[in-house]
C-alpha cells in the first residue's frame, strides 16, 4: 500500500485476518503510533502503543506467528515517513494567500489558528474536525478545496504532525464533509 517492497521481518497473524509487521528502530529515536500515515489502512505502533501478542485468543480467534524471522530494522523510508516533525517554530502562523468569500476566508483563518495551537494529543483531532467544519464553505463553492487544503496543511505542520499525516486527515475531513453537508439555506 505505501508502493514499496514488504521487508522479511517477524510477522504475525491477527484474529481478523489482518498482519503484523515487526521491526526495531534505530538507538535514541521514539516514533509516534499512527493511523493512515503510512497508507490507508495501516497503523502503526511505537512509544506507548501496544499490539496483541502471537499465542493470544481472542473471542475472535488466535493470534499466531507467520514466520521464525527476528525483527528486522526499520527500512530508512519507512523511518521517514513515522518520524515526527520538528519542533514547530515561534511565530505567526503564515497561510497560503485566500481567495474565497469573507465568511470562508474568517473561518479558514480562525480553524487553522485552532489547528497551529493544537496541544500534543489533540492536534489530528483538531485537524480533522476544523477541516470538516471549512468542509461546508468548499461544498458551497465559496472556497476553492487546495486552498483550504494548502492552508490546513501548514497548520497542521506548524502544530508538528508529519506531513503525510496532515495530507491523510484533512483529505479524509474534506471529504466526509462534502458527503454530508447541508445545503447553505439550511445551516
């Protein structure tokens, strides 16, 4: 799903049917657990996640081992799409230039405000929700979409989520707003 080749590492079978890739990171780096990062789909867990363990049953099944491989180390591209952001800098958020209506324009300004000043935590969530809440003005035609993707996009890495996390979750936030918008005469 990421377009490259899976590594031989210790693999294991989960009770849905789904796999388990293991691998070990590199001395003094701490990654972050993921959701669609990598490809859609495909999480991943580091510092403070946890996975359920080959030999477990679960009420949907047994968890088992695929291979006798050890843990490989973690492939570089993989490393780099996992590793965090850099601490984001002080100073004002600059946006891409706005071209939309003066209500779009205030409320892309105000969520993507909310999303830089995002606390660690919350910064996806707030993403997500403040792109679905821009959704409305894309849908209505008073927004182009890359405007209000590109202006999430560096909120969302100033607030320090990778960069593909950002493209994943305002996308899917976007979307799922155009699915359900109202009609402007009825919010």
């Amino acid at each position: 799903r990421a377009g490259h080749a899976v590594p031989t590492t210790y693999r294991v079978r989960t009770a849905s049917g789904g796999t388990h890739l293991y691998f070990t990171t590199p001395d003094g780096v701490q990654l972050p657990n993921t959701a669609g990062t990598v490809a859609e789909s495909v999480d991943t867990r580091a510092a403070g996640g946890y996975v359920v363990a080959a030999g477990s049953i679960v009420p949907a099944g047994r968890y088992e081992a695929l291979n006798a491989a050890v843990a490989a180390p973690l492939p570089g591209w993989l490393l780099g799409i996992l590793r965090p952001a850099p601490a984001r800098l002080a100073g004002p958020l600059r946006l891409p230039a706005v071209d939309g209506s003066r209500a779009a324009v205030a409320a892309l300004e105000a969520e993507c405000a909310r999303v830089a000043a995002a606390p660690e935590g919350l910064r996806n969530t707030t993403l997500n929700r403040s792109a679905f809440k821009v959704g409305r003005f894309v849908a209505w035609g008073d927004l182009p979409r890359h405007v209000a993707e590109e202006a999430f996009q560096a909120a969302g890495e100033a607030a320090g989520l990778t960069a593909a996390e950002c493209r994943t979750t305002i996308r899917s936030a976007l979307d799922s707003s155009l699915r359900t918008v109202r009609p402007r005469e009825a919010a």
